[in-house]
C-alpha cells in the first residue's frame, strides 16, 4: 500500500473545511475579505501569501498605508481589490472582515483597538502589543466584542510544531535537559529596530522567537533571568537569556541586532538531540537518538510560512472562536510577562509607556 502523505492530508482537509465553513448566501460563496494594514516588507509577503490562496476561501480585498501610492502599488502587485491613503478608510470600510496588522511594535496597540472598535477581526504581528497590560486590554475587548484577536507568531502556527511536541513526548531523546537556540541578524540600523519610540531592540523583534521556541519544547518555566548590552539610544543590542524548569531543564536564549548567528534550536536530551535549523520558520526537524540512525521530519511550506497563521486565523473565525487554538491568548501574555520582566530588569522603558 502507498504510504500516505500526512501533511498534505492534513492540508487538504484543512481547505474542505474552510470552503464548508465559510457562509454561502443565494448559493453564491461568501470568502474571508482580507486587509492589510501597512505596506511595508511584512506586509508585502503576507500580501504574496494570500494571494495563493484564494482557492482556500480568502479574498485579497484591501491594503492601507499612510501613502496611498505604496498601497496601490502592493494591492496592484497582488491581486488586492482596494488600495487605502489612510488607516480610517480601511477600519471604516464595512466589506473588511479581517486585518492583518503589520505596523511597528510600538502601534500594533493603536491599531488592533481601532480594528476591533471597527467591528474587525484581527491578526496582528508579533509582539501583539508593547507589554502584558496593553494586551489584556484588547483581549478583553476581542471577547466583548465576538472577534478573533491572535498574534502572528508565525512559529506557532507550523506544521513542524505538533511533530516536535509529539516525538518529545516518544521519549526517543530520553528526558529534555538542555535547550540553546540563537538568533541574530544585524539589522542595528533598521528604524524600527534603532528607535525607542517604535519599541525597537532586539528582544521584542527577534527575542520572542527563542522564547517562542522553548515554550513549545519545555513549557513554562519557573524562572526567568537575563543580560543585555544596549545602543547609545537605550534599546537592547544583544541579549543572553537564561530559564529553568521543574523538570530540571534550563534554556539557554540569544538574540542579537548587530551579528549573524547561527539561527538554530538544540534540544539536548539524556538519549540524544533534536536540531532545528532556521527554528523560527522551521520546515523540519532532525531528531539524533543516542543509539540509532539520524531521522528529518520534513514540513515544506505550501507558499511562504504566512499561510498558516491565516488558515488557523479563518478557521477559528468559522468557528465563532475569539481565539486560535494554536496560540491562546494566555499563552501570547505569558511571553509578553516574560520580556516585560526582562526590560524591568534591564531598566528599559518605552518612551510612551
């Protein structure tokens, strides 16, 4: 018998339920009406994204910036319907179902309030907000309101994730002892990353992915301490987290703004390791058991790795969900809780905090 593709199964089943669950009026299918706040490279290669997924249900509808030749410029380049000038048009357009937030750290707080007051769904990129209290406040409106509010932490949307978490739990490494995952790119003189006044730094815009990591490995840890050196403007250069567990576990996390790292992700076991290269979007895993052959897991991504933070996003939308199951808001305050117990210890505030 031919062995079965599983995640190409998963996939498809995941399509047949988004093209049933979605309403169908007068016999005519109603999509998901999706809108982009922003133009930037973000934004382009969720726009890209959606743009291959139509079959699935998802409507490239609109596409707003502050200047409205960017957003005709991506919205022409993609498929999209309508191009904004302004974020008030979109939020005031009525057709829009969801929002996909990809402004600086420093607005996602603004802007996903001004979704949601809209009566708009939304998925807005990581970090969801500046600190743990702003994104209690939208969560607790998303709930008044029946609207799906996630975080686009694209990691834990994957497809290589629930593999991980199941062959930790096979015991094939034996007990997890050790996790070490880096990553860092330099990217110091990027606006958004230099700039106190947009949030910048390293531990909010690549930080939360090695946290990100070692919560889907080892869960939640009982203690949380770091290090960092800043920029002469304030903000984190480079940071070396430290976190253990009541298992007897301890990760080791690094990210930086200045140097290349090696991006990868190490489980280190008492009967082997697992190796995650590129972790934060990874397309697989090679599990090395002490005693036996190598083995990769293989995951490609179906277009860019966007496509399933949307796919998770629709369906918990279909299913009148206020939250993805994938990545509960609990979940999104608790590695918020943890960078704001990194930034107090480091004394670093936000001007408009």
């Amino acid at each position: 018998m031919e062995k079965v593709d599983e995640a190409a199964l998963a996939h498809a089943l995941s399509v047949v339920f988004l093209n049933m669950m979605f309403e169908i009026k007068g016999g005519i299918f109603m999509s998901l009406k999706f809108a982009i706040l922003t133009a930037g490279n973000i934004a382009g290669a969720m726009a890209r994204t959606v743009s291959q997924m139509k079959g699935e249900g998802i409507e490239c509808y609109a596409i707003a910036a502050r200047s409205l030749e960017r957003a005709k410029a991506l919205a022409y380049e993609n498929g999209f319907s309508i191009a904004y000038g302004s974020y008030e048009a979109l939020f005031e357009d009525k057709e829009v179902d969801l929002v996909y937030v990809a402004s600086p750290h420093s607005h996602h707080y603004e802007h996903a309030k001004a979704a949601l007051e809209h009566g708009k769904h939304v998925l807005c990129e990581k970090p969801m907000t500046v600190n743990e209290e702003q994104a209690k406040e939208l969560f607790a409106l998303a709930k008044e309101r029946g609207l799906l509010l996630t975080e686009a932490t694209w990691t834990r949307f994957m497809p290589f994730v629930p593999a991980l978490q199941e062959v930790l739990k096979s015991g094939v490494i034996g007990d997890v002892k050790t996790l070490t995952c880096a990553f860092g790119v330099p990217v110091a003189k990027k606006e958004r990353i230099a700039q106190p006044e947009l949030a910048g730094g390293a531990l909010l815009d690549l930080g939360i992915y090695p946290l990100t990591m070692a919560a889907i490995a080892l869960g939640r840890p009982k203690e949380i301490c770091g290090v960092c050196t800043k920029t002469e403007l304030g903000v984190d250069a480079q940071n070396s987290i430290s976190l253990s567990y009541e298992s007897g576990a301890v990760a080791c996390l690094t990210s930086g703004i200045h140097a290349q790292l090696d991006n990868c992700a190490v489980l280190y076991g008492t009967r082997g390791k697992i190796v995650i290269d590129q972790f934060w979007h990874a397309e697989g895993f090679t599990v090395f058991p002490a005693e036996e052959e190598p083995k990769t897991y293989s995951f490609p991504h179906d277009f860019t790795g966007y496509e399933y933070e949307v796919r998770c996003a629709a369906k918990a939308i279909a299913e009148g969900r206020t939250e993805c199951p994938e990545l509960p808001h609990e979940e999104t305050l608790h590695i918020l809780h943890q960078m704001d117990t990194l930034r107090k210890a480091w004394n670093i505030t936000y001007p408009f905090e």
